[in-house]
C-alpha cells in the first residue's frame, strides 16, 4: 500500500486541527476561565472531553485495541463522512460500495463530491472477487464493505477482504454494525487484522490500510446516544483527528456510554436472547409456503422476499407491525427486512404474518 501521506487529500496533510480550550489544558482543582463557558456549576456547563479518553480506554479494553487506534464519532455516519472528507479529493476521486448495501456510503460520497462506483453483488451477496478491480484506477481510494450486510445479514470471509486490502492502494473500510450478532464464523472480525500484529511497529504492511467500523447502537442498545467507533492505523488517526469536530460526542453520551459497557454481563444476556428469537423467527418463516426466500442472517434482523411484498407490508402497518422495504433491483427485490425484537414483539408479528397467509 501507499503511505498514508500520499493517500490522504494534500489540504488534509497540512492542516492545523481546531484547539480547543479542553485540549490545552488538562487538571484539576483549578478555576476555569478559558473556555467562555457559562460559570454557574450544572452537571453540564463544561465542554466534554476531546478526546473521550476515559470512553475510549473502556471501548479498547472491550475490543483488545489500543487507544492510539481509535475514533470515535457522532455514529458510524459521522466516522464514514469523516473517512471519506479526509481521504477523497472532491471531484477528482473515487471509492467503490456495493449493492445491496448501507447506502449512507453512497450518500457521503455523493454529499462531498466524490464519485462513487457501485458495484452489484453476486447471486449468494458475495462481491465478484475475480472482477473487482476492474472498477478500480488510480483516482480509486476508498473501498467500502458491510459485514454482516445490511439488508441481506451474510458474511464476506475475511481472508477475502485481506486479498483486497493486500492489493490495493487505497483504504479499505469495513463495517462491522452488526458483528456481535455473528455466530457462524470462528474469527467474524476485520479487528482481526488489527489483532494479528497488535504492536504498529511490526503491523504487516498489507493490513495496515483496513479500516473497521463498529457501533454502540445495534448490541449495546445505544442507538439514541450516537456513539460510532473506527478502529485504524495510529498514522491514519492522526489525520482524522485533523478533520473531527472536537466536541462531536457530549458529556452525557460520553458517561451513559460507560455505564453500560461497564455492565458487559448484561450486553451478553441480551444478545443471547436476540440470537435465540432470530432462530425462533427464522424457522417460523421458513415455514411459511408463501415465502419465496427466507435468508439466513448474522444480523438482528432477517431479509424475506415475497411477490406480494407491498401487500404484505401494508398488512403489517394495518396491525401496527412496522418493517422495512428493501426492493433494490436488479439483485434484489420484493424484499422485507425484519428487525428481530422481544419475545413478546415477535409473537405479534408471528400471529399477523399467519393470518396473512389464510387471505
């Protein structure tokens, strides 16, 4: 791969980063006067931690990464607007996505003024290895991948997105939502190839452009809070920090996120209960005869195809069970995406979807 100066756009590798009061300073027992900030004590009247060191430090214990490897952002959206604005020069460079896919991608790419090539997936939601880098030029610097994918819930094996990384010039960024619900795969990880050569100094050279996107928001249950965490090259870090808003994640976000990943015992209850109904869903519908696809998922939700997609969406809504269209041709369409929920969730939708079938 490129070094990561000569990958990053020119503005980028120059800048000055916004300083902040709360970066120049660090201490205690001290009277503040620096910040305009309002004086009159409330839990809230300071400016939060820059830096989120202490969130930081819990989220690497977690994940087995060092601090110096993290970002955290305003969630996954703000870490890929972020990637993207730091890498890709504006109407000059391209990044490649797939479909079907996370569109925010898409839209980033589009919003900054990036060209971006989408690529179909095969017939099993697989990208088409042997033809991939036909899309790929010099002006290519980014690579997107969603695993588990969203909408379709399958895995891309990871040797395969190492070949990728192993080949290309550019950042290859993975997005791991969903990966606390992966149970069929013994390493699911891209961390993995942050975790192989944990010290940066002797990091092989062909993973240190992999990028890895993970969230609060899907198994920890922190989708109100906004909490998005990029795990990356301390190099690369660097930069993006260049490009973060210093204050993008607030002092409540910062200490509601600690309290529940201090509480991991409770994270691993909850994720169980969610793989054991995405099993009980799942062969459910499975059963159902009037279902053309039921796809298997590594996510908390499971992708249907039904000819009467529409219909039976809007059957779904008359009971006040809400789902999701996902109808993207040409790979796929008449598509419904179910978000695996309660026990007592997934029984309403269980009796709605077998009354469906008697109409």
């Amino acid at each position: 791969m490129k070094e990561f100066g000569d990958i990053v756009r020119e503005n980028v590798k120059g800048l000055q980063a916004y300083s902040c009061a709360r970066a120049e300073f660090e201490g205690t027992n001290v009277t503040l006067l620096d910040a305009n900030e309002n004086p009159f004590a409330s839990e809230y009247n300071r400016y939060p931690d820059p830096f989120q060191r202490e969130l930081k430090r819990e989220i690497g214990r977690l994940k087995g990464v060092e601090v110096s490897r993290l970002v955290l952002g305003n969630g996954s959206d703000e870490l890929i607007d972020m990637l993207i604005r730091t890498v890709c020069t504006p109407r000059r460079d391209n990044m490649l996505v797939f479909s079907p896919g996370y569109s925010m991608y898409e839209v980033s790419g589009r919003v900054n003024d990036v060209e971006v090539r989408c690529l179909e997936l095969d017939g099993e939601f697989q990208p088409e290895w042997n033809t991939l880098f036909d899309s790929v030029d010099r002006f290519t610097k980014m690579i997107f991948f969603c695993t588990p994918n969203n909408p379709v819930g399958n895995v891309i094996p990871l040797e395969r997105i190492r070949e990728v990384a192993s080949r290309f010039d550019g950042i290859v960024v993975v997005d791991e939502a969903y990966i606390d619900f992966v149970t069929s795969v013994a390493v699911p990880t891209a961390r993995a190839l942050l975790d192989e050569f944990p010290n940066v100094t002797i990091m092989r050279e062909d993973c240190r452009n992999v990028v890895v996107l993970q969230t609060l928001s899907k198994a920890w249950g922190l989708a109100g809070l906004r909490v998005g965490i990029c795990m990356a090259d301390p190099e690369l870090v660097i930069y993006l920090n260049k490009v973060k808003p210093p204050y993008n994640i607030g002092s409540l976000t910062q200490r509601r996120a600690l309290d529940v990943l201090r509480n991991e015992a409770d994270f691993l209850e909850k994720v169980e209960a969610i793989k054991r109904e995405r099993k009980r869903v799942i062969g459910f519908l499975r059963n159902l005869s009037w279902l053309e696809v039921v796809c298997d998922s590594e996510a908390n939700f499971v992708l249907i195809r039904c000819e009467r997609f529409r219909e039976l969406y809007e059957y779904l809504v008359e009971g006040g069970v809400i789902v999701r269209v996902r109808h993207i041709p040409p790979r796929l369409s008449c598509g419904l995406r179910i978000t695996i929920g309660t026990r007592e969730e997934n029984d309403l939708l269980i009796e709605r979807l077998k009354k469906f079938g008697d109409l």
